[in-house]
C-alpha cells in the first residue's frame, strides 16, 4: 500500500512521531483506520521517541464512525460486525509516551472518543465537537460516556450524549475536557510546539506519570498510592534524573537537556 493510499502516514519532526490521519473522505473509524492507528504506535521507535502528535490531514479530525459496521450490527442482529475497541483503547492509553491531539474541522462521535484517550488535546477555535451518536440511535461506543464523565462530571457527561449536540472548543475547555484553543491558523504550530516540550523532557518520569495517572483514575487514588513505589524505580535509575539533578545544581532550574532514558 503506497503513501498515499494508506489510512494514515506516520512521520519524525525531531523527537516527536507525528501520525497523521489521510483517510479520505473524513476519517472515518473502521476496522481499516483502527487497525492502522493500533499498528501505528508498534512502529514508532521508543528510543527515538519522546511524544507522539496525532492530527489530520483532511478538512476534518474526524467524523465519527463508519455506518456500514452499524449496518451490518442490525442486520445480523448482534454486535459482531463492531471493531473490539477495548484493547485499542488501552494501547492508546497506556502507551509510555505522551500523545498529543490537533483537533480541526468536525470532531465528533468516535473521532472525539478517540482524542479523548490522548493525554492533551489542541483544538482549533473553529472546530465542532460532540458526541452526537444519539441521533443514530446509539450513544458512544469506544469510552466517550465514561471519559467524559471523568473529566467534566455526570451531568454534563449525560447532557453531550443525550442532546448529541456539536460545541465550540471553549465550552469543552472550561468543561475539561479540552486542554488548549487556538486560531486556526495556529493549530499545527502550537501542537507540535506542545509536543516538543513533552518530547524534549524526561521520558521515564513522563511514562511514570501516564501509568500512575491511568491507576488512579481505573482504580482509584488509594490504589495509585500502593503502586507509586513500584512505578517509579525506573525513575531512580535513569540518566535523565541523574542530568537534571547536576543541571540544577550547576545553573538552577530548568536547564537540563534531557535524553529520554
């Protein structure tokens, strides 16, 4: 399959992989995109790699699912024709680097579900985004209910999905569930400058973070308590810790240049 043909095109900009969706015409989530986004992350070089920056290349981050699994569900009945998202879920979720998500255009259905289960999200001041599966006759299938009431509570969890309204990315930042909006004009910029920064600094501690964060939220604060000794050994034995600690003491904080191990 050529470049061009491919769901998505992986690539480097310094220590960030940059995936971009291309699958024409909205980036659609099927069994053909998730796949790709599920291999994605198998091929980027851990060692190479400090974040990861997900986007598109197409007028929109994406618009949602493909109708033709929901055809084929109601049609047989059962929900076999559906892509399995739990293990795709929990790759993106857990992977040991940090990804960043420049949401465009539309973003709705199982392409906001999507930008939920990276750890920051950029949008730009002229994308709409909801879960709008309510209007299929469905509510989201890939986490979004659950996510959303995590980050901006029940209530406001229920009204997204059951009024399956499209909102302005200042209301989803004031709602937490957006980190940062920009110009449109600035998103590109701005994302991968984000990812950059997480790129450029201590990619241990970073992983340590995402995985005791990930504990707290699945099993609760005491439990990310217990596991705080073990997730941070790593932390103890890097090369990173031993350079910041001499950086600070030489020149004061932030001056340390990071290597990722």
């Amino acid at each position: 399959m050529s470049e061009v043909d491919s769901p998505l095109l992986i690539e480097r900009d310094g220590k960030v992989a940059v995936i971009t969706m291309q699958s024409k015409p909205y980036n659609l989530l099927g069994h053909k995109l998730i796949e790709a986004l599920g291999a994605a992350l198998w091929e980027i070089d851990l060692d190479k790699t400090g974040a990861v920056l997900l986007r598109s290349s197409l007028r929109h981050f994406s618009a949602g699912a493909e109708l033709e699994m929901f055809e084929e569900a109601v049609e047989k009945g059962n929900n076999d024709a559906v892509v399995d998202v739990i293990p795709f879920i929990r790759a993106w979720e857990s992977f040991p680097r940090p990804i960043v998500a420049a949401v465009h255009g539309t973003c709705i259905g199982g392409g906001f579900e999507l930008a939920l289960m990276c750890d920051y999200i950029v949008a730009a001041s002229s994308a709409k985004i909801g879960s709008v599966e309510a209007t299929l006759g469905l509510h989201p299938l890939m986490g979004g209910v659950q996510r959303q009431v995590q980050r901006a509570g029940a209530l406001r969890a229920k009204e997204m999905s059951i009024l399956a309204r499209r909102y302005d990315p200042l209301t989803l930042e004031r709602w937490n569930l957006v980190n940062l909006v920009v110009a449109d004009d600035r998103l590109d910029a701005t994302a991968l400058a984000i990812a950059a920064e997480m790129a450029n600094g201590p990619a241990l501690a970073h992983a340590a973070t995402k995985e005791l964060a990930l504990i707290a939220v699945d099993q609760g604060v005491a439990a990310a308590d217990a596991a705080m000794a073990k997730v941070q050994e790593k932390i103890w034995k890097s090369a990173d810790l031993d350079t910041g600690l001499k950086a600070f003491r030489a020149f004061g904080p932030g001056a340390a240049v990071f290597e990722g191990r």
